[in-house]
C-alpha cells in the first residue's frame, strides 16, 4: 500500500472490502477523516489497519480450513 497525493494505492480488494459490523472497514475510517490532512501517525495507523485486515482475512481462510475436520476423532 502507498499514499500517493491526496490518495492510497496498493490496498488489496479484499481488504477494501472487507466489513465488519455492516461497516467496510477502510472505507468508513478513510470517510470519518473527510476533509482533514492526514498526519503521518495517521497514514501509519490506517497502513496498520490494513495489514491486520490482511492477517484476519487469512486467520479466517485457516479456520474454515479446519473446520471440516470438526470434530476431531
């Protein structure tokens, strides 16, 4: 991901869209902003919400992985 000008490339499709609460997430804390500078804490902050996006999307890929194999015999 990157912030180029006054925008982020890079951010992968399914972390854009990726809701929680029937919130897309990135979405809603780019919107929340609306209209103000971003500071660099607050590039950092959002670049960190969209790795552990990254991360849940794949914990979730795991255990739907596994989840056929309830229960254990």
């Amino acid at each position: 991901m990157n912030k180029i000008g006054d925008k982020f490339t890079g951010v992968p499709e399914e972390v854009w869209n990726f809701y929680v609460g029937g919130y897309q997430v990135c979405q809603k804390w780019l919107k929340d902003r609306k209209g103000r500078t971003l500071t660099y804490d607050d590039i950092q902050h959002y670049q960190r919400i969209v790795v552990a996006l990254q991360e849940t999307i794949e914990l979730m890929a795991k255990i739907d992985a596994v989840i056929p194999a309830w229960p254990i015999q």
